[in-house]
C-alpha cells in the first residue's frame, strides 16, 4: 500500500458513514415523495420532491451518528 492510498483511507473512513447515511435517506425521501407524496400541496416536507429528499438526506445524515463509535479516554480522573 502506497502513502497515497493511505491517506486516502484514513480521509475517507470517517465520512463513508456520513456519505452512505445521506444517499440512503436521500432516496428514501423522494421514494416516500412518489409513493405517498402530499396531493392538495399544503404539506411543507412532501409537497415538492426537492423538499422530500432534503429532509430525507438531513434525517439520514443524522442517522448515520448513530453508528459512530465514539472513543473512550485513557486516562482516569482522579475526582
């Protein structure tokens, strides 16, 4: 493995959860939008399929946190 593939992996691991999460809820947004959608127009999110898939990206970026790791410090605290 070279340095520049090394980097490259070391860039890309923390945001590959984030990226995954935004797709995924990215499409399911404007699958919800087609499939149930808002008919009279009056709904805020599901009215237009650019809003769907915002919230749906949004929701998914914020799903994706939940799968983070998060890392325990070494030290102990002697309070």
């Amino acid at each position: 493995m070279s340095v520049q593939e090394s980097l490259i992996n070391v860039l890309m691991k923390p945001w590959i959860l984030s990226v995954i999460g935004i797709v995924f809820g990215t499409l399911a947004g404007y699958l919800y939008w087609q499939e149930i959608g808002c008919l009279s127009g009056t709904c805020i999110i599901t009215s237009s399929p650019v809003n769907s898939s915002l919230y749906g990206a949004v929701m998914g970026f914020v799903a994706s946190g939940l799968f983070v790791k998060e890392k325990k410090d070494q030290q102990k605290n002697p309070d």
